[in-house]
C-alpha cells in the first residue's frame, strides 16, 4: 500500500495546484509616487499607460471599446497593467479627476468607466450651464471644476457611488491632492499633446483607438 500511496501522492498534489482559483488582478489597484492609478498585476510583463481626459470623446469611446478585452481578459489574467495619467484639459475635466480620486483606490477605475460611459449626458449640460453662470470665468481653476461638476451632474452621481458630501468637500479642498493632478499634467512628456497617448513599457505608440491597440497587445502576448 505504501509505494501506491507515494505514487498518487504527486497526482493529488497536481490536482490541488490546478483547482487553485486564478488571481482576478482587475482587483488590484495601486498608487504611483506620482499619484497616477495603476490597474492589475503590478510584475505584468505589459504596462500600458494612459494619459487622458474625461472631457476626451476619443478616451470614452476607448473607455468603452475596450472594458470587455482590455480589463475583462487582458488585465485580468495578469498579462497587462493600465496606468491612467491626467492629462487636464478644462475646468470641467479637472472636477471629474478631483471627484473619481475620491473614490480611492478600489474605486478610481470603476468610476472613471462610469464617468467616460456617460460622458454624452453630463457633458451636454456644461456649455448651458456655463452661459447660465457667466460670473466663473473670473473665478479660481478649483472653484470653476467644483460648479462645473455639481452642476453637470457629475458630483451627486458620484455621491451615488457612497461618497458623502463632507468626502467630496474634502477632496476639492486639498489642495496637495489636486496639485498632484495638475503636476501630471505639467510632468508629462512634450510628445504628449492629445487624448488619449499611449505608453507600452515605456515606448510611445502612434495615435490610435481600441482597434488598433488590441492586436499591438495581443501580438506581445496579451489575450
């Protein structure tokens, strides 16, 4: 009996190893010194980064087209990681960077998604309001981003999400935080002078969307 043991001994081992369930690294999500996000496996042998802008049409629709593969496979499985960069364009924009910070780590990419997936709708109020309220021209970067959002829609539906208005106040008010956006903004590299611009390890891409990334990422190795 005993040298049966010892020989299925290995195969019960080999049984044990496979039914280990495989890490989701969609819910890993870290901070760089800089203050950017960083999604999925942070040894992934593919980092994309992203610099990019919530009032960017191109980076929703890339927001969209790519949430299935790029998030639901790619960094899911441990192949890629996604570093989004601010890249502030507009008051408005940098409100929506202020509110999906708030949300923390675990919940930046989930509302960025959310964010970009209603952009026509909050984004369609913004020239309305701002010709309601003429007097925000003259008024402080911060204080323009904080009505633009409240008044767009953005701020309640991230209230929504579990952030209390004592939260959010706090996130506008710190103003390291949101030094901290704007310093990405100023630090990035001056090739980078539209939305959205990729790195893939270090290496500047050409311009494009979804289409054209996903068989860059899949020829390295990403599926």
């Amino acid at each position: 009996m005993r040298p049966l043991l010892a020989a299925l001994a290995p195969l019960a081992l080999g049984v044990l190893v496979a039914a280990a369930p495989a890490i989701d690294w969609t819910q890993t999500a870290n901070v760089t010194p800089k203050g950017a996000f960083v999604l999925g496996n942070p040894a992934a042998p593919l980092k994309l980064v992203e610099y990019g802008s919530y009032t960017c049409s191109h980076c929703a629709a890339f927001s969209k087209e790519s949430e299935a593969v790029l998030k639901g496979r790619m960094i899911r499985s441990g192949k890629v990681s996604l570093e989004y960069r601010h890249l502030i364009r507009d008051p408005l924009d940098l409100g929506a960077a202020i509110l999906a910070r708030c949300t923390g780590r675990k919940g930046f990419f989930p509302t960025s998604a959310m964010i970009f997936a209603t952009q026509d709708t909050w984004l369609a109020k913004a020239p309305a309001f701002a010709q309601a309220h003429p007097d925000l021209d003259g008024k402080p970067g911060i204080v323009q981003a904080r009505a633009l959002a409240d008044g767009v829609g953005l701020t309640q539906a991230v209230r929504v999400r579990g952030l209390t208005p004592a939260q959010i106040n706090a996130c506008f008010a710190d103003k390291v935080a949101v030094a901290r956006i704007t310093a990405m903004t100023g630090d990035a590299p001056i090739e980078v002078n539209s939305t959205p611009t990729f790195y893939l390890n270090n290496i500047l891409q050409p311009p494009m969307a979804w289409a054209q990334l996903e068989p860059v990422l899949t020829g390295r190795g990403a599926k």
